[in-house]
C-alpha cells in the first residue's frame, strides 16, 4: 500500500505536460546562462528540471533545438544552419556566409532575437561566450567534412569572423560594410572562410 502511495505521489509531481515543458525551458535557460552552450547537457537539464531525459527528448528532439527555443529564436534557422553543410564541399564557405547574413539580417521573426543575443554579448561576459559556443558548435557538429586536428581553432576562427561581420554591419555600423550589398560581402568573405575550414580544398 505504501509503495503504491509513493508511486502516485511520483507521478503526480507533474501537474501538466505544458509544465512540464516550462520547467524544462527554465532549467535549460539557467544552465546556458551558467555554464555555456558548451557546458550544458540535455542530461544535466533534465536533472535540474526533475525529470527524465526522455521527457525533455520528447519536447525537443536536440541541444541546439532547445537553445534556439530558450532563447526565442525560429526553429527554421536552425535548419538553414545545418543544410550549408549539404553539397559540394568547395563551396562551404559561400554557403555558409550566405546562410548566416541571411539568418541576422533577414525576416524580423528571426533576425530580431538573433541581433538581441548579439547585443546582449555586447555587455554580458556570460551572453558574448553563450553566442560564441553556440555559433562555434553548429561549425563542428554540422560538418561532414574533417577539419583537421586543430578543428576547434578553424571553427572559432570562422565563427568569430562571421560574428564580427554580422556586429559591423548592424550594431556597430561601420559606414563601408553597412553599406555594401551582401552578395557583394559573400563574395568576398566566402573564400577567407573556405580557406580557414577546408585549407586543403
């Protein structure tokens, strides 16, 4: 009898599936706040929640899935991140510059919490490596290409070049660059980034 009060205790902690999923979202906002993108883990978010990994699978099928939903930003850019790196590996590079002015500087539902993260990094130690992890992660899972052993480095290289671009433009506003048209930018960031992350192509 004991056994089965505990039990019923148990699986009333969770009063909804939608708090639930609220109490997954604010541990996971928490944990990025403290430790990175880097240093956050479904299962330490799943802990901190109370609950099981599989639960938080069942609201988001991945790390960066949930830090793009934490932090408000369209599940569709996250896609448009990870299809730079399908087609012809000599072209990388145009592709994912095009993708990430795209992603900063397109539709307002996506660009906007985009350029709010990149301002908060402007003042916040905690948002500026929060951004930096994330950018510098979707480089290196995503490739389907090896970068070398020093891949952490490229990686870092290029997302800190794409960053910058992104902050002169838009926040700093560096008269040439926010002037120039992107395709002309595209054209010639694209081969400094094809040569940091593929130099053997």
């Amino acid at each position: 009898m004991s056994d089965q009060i505990k039990l019923e205790v148990k699986r009333g902690r969770r009063p909804g599936k939608n708090n639930t999923r609220q109490e997954v979202l604010e541990s996971a906002r928490a944990l990025f706040s403290s430790q990175g993108f880097t240093g956050t883990t479904i299962r330490k978010v799943a802990e901190d929640a109370g609950v099981d990994v599989a639960q938080v699978m069942q609201f988001f099928r991945s790390k960066q899935e949930l830090f793009m939903v934490v932090m408000s930003v369209p599940i569709s850019v996250l896609e448009q991140f990870d299809t730079v790196f399908e087609g012809p590996s000599e072209q990388l590079g145009e592709r994912i510059v095009r993708a990430y002015l795209s992603a900063w500087e397109g539709e307002p539902e996506a660009s906007e919490p985009l350029m709010a993260m990149l301002r908060g990094s402007m003042v916040s130690e905690d948002a500026r490596k929060l951004l930096s992890d994330f950018i510098e992660s979707r480089l290196l899972s995503s490739a389907k290409a090896p970068l070398g052993s020093d891949a952490v480095l490229r990686a870092g290289l290029a997302a800190s070049m794409l960053v910058g671009i992104v902050t002169s433009r838009n926040i700093i506003v560096v008269p040439t660059l926010a002037e120039a048209e992107q395709e002309q930018l595209i054209s010639i960031i694209a081969p400094a980034i094809q040569q940091i992350l593929m130099p053997s192509q």
